[in-house]
C-alpha cells in the first residue's frame, strides 16, 4: 500500500482514500455496527431521497465501488501507519451541492468541494484538520481543479457542537488560505455558514 503521499507535514502524511486503503475509510467513517443506516459520509454526497434509501451494508458497498473509481472520495491523514483523519472532498458538478437552493455557486469554475472533515477520536487538537484541509486541496488541484471551496461555520470563535464540526469552521479555512466567498442560505449547529474558497 506504499504510495507517494499527497502530503507530508508536521509528522503526518495524507494519501487518497484509494481501495487499497478503503479499510481505514471504514475506520473514519463507517458506523460501529455495520447494519447500521448511517454515516459513510453520504449524506452530501448523494440525492437525500438515495441516501435515505440506502440502508444498512449496502452504504459501505457503495462508498468501496467510489474508491475503485478513477476520482477517489477523499482522502485520508496518517501518523505512522495509523489513520487518524478523513476529508470528504469531490467535483461540486457530482455533489447534491450543485443543485443546492441554500449554498449558491460563486462563478462558472468547475469547482471541487470540501465539506466533511473528520479526525479520529483520541488524536483531536493535534492540527489534523489543517492537514487534512490542505490534503483535500492537494488532491483536487493533482486531479485538475481550478479552485476548491468549503461551507464551514460562521462561528467567531463560538464552540461548536462536536457532532456538527465536521463541515468545519471558517478560521480552520482562513488559516488554509481560503478566502470567504459568499454567505449562504445554510446554517449548522446554529451557525451561519459561508462559501469559503481557494484558487487551487
């Protein structure tokens, strides 16, 4: 499974979530009973109306058939050999996204998207999110894009509520070089969220 990262930083590496890897996909993002009708980071991924269908195994059955296809669905951080970050990042054009009422488009750019970041519980406060940030944005500019773009919170500092932080904040994207874009129609945790975006 020995790959050139995408990334090496501060003691961690970032590596598409190849099928090769889709065992620490199911870490990051699988449920811990596998009947289970959640997560698999689906829910913006795919039409609300198929994700709710989607039950059980077949949610992991889908997110394996992604990682065979040429574009991966996002990428993975590592410390050793051990997965400790995810980062849902993909072509808006193929996301639910791109027909969204609430999250306007900025332009024409065929933007991608990064709007799930995860880190392993017990490896949180480490700065993984920045790496994965950075990892997402490294992965869409080697696969062509133009500009890449997030819909974080709005939060000025405000706790967020740790089921919701995965659509990240505005200051983890400032701090990436993302620059705000526009506001949204969107709100998580309570929070405004905002078009945050970066020229690939």
């Amino acid at each position: 499974m020995a790959a050139t990262p995408l990334l090496r930083t501060d003691g961690f590496t970032v590596h598409p979530a190849t099928h090769a890897r889709f065992d620490d996909v199911r870490t990051m993002v699988g449920p811990k009973n596998p009947t289970s009708s959640v997560c698999w980071c689906l829910s913006h991924r795919i039409p609300a109306k198929d994700n709710r269908e989607l039950a059980g195994p077949a949610r992991g059955a889908y997110v394996e058939a992604l990682t065979r296809r040429r574009t991966k669905p996002g990428v993975l951080a590592y410390d050793g050999d051990e997965v400790v970050g995810w980062a849902a990042v993909a072509p808006r054009s193929e996301l639910p996204f791109a027909r969204s009422t609430k999250i306007p488009h900025v332009d024409d750019q065929d933007a991608w998207s990064v709007w799930c970041i995860r880190v392993r519980p017990g490896h949180r406060g480490r700065g993984i999110s920045h790496v994965l940030l950075e990892g997402a944005v490294a992965y869409a500019r080697q696969q062509g894009a133009p500009v890449v773009e997030g819909y974080p919170v709005d939060n000025q500092g405000a706790r967020v509520d740790l089921t919701m932080a995965y659509v990240g904040t505005r200051k983890l994207f400032e701090d990436a070089g993302f620059r705000l874009a526009a506001p949204t129609g969107a709100t998580s945790a309570g929070f405004p969220r905002v078009v945050m975006r970066r020229t690939a």
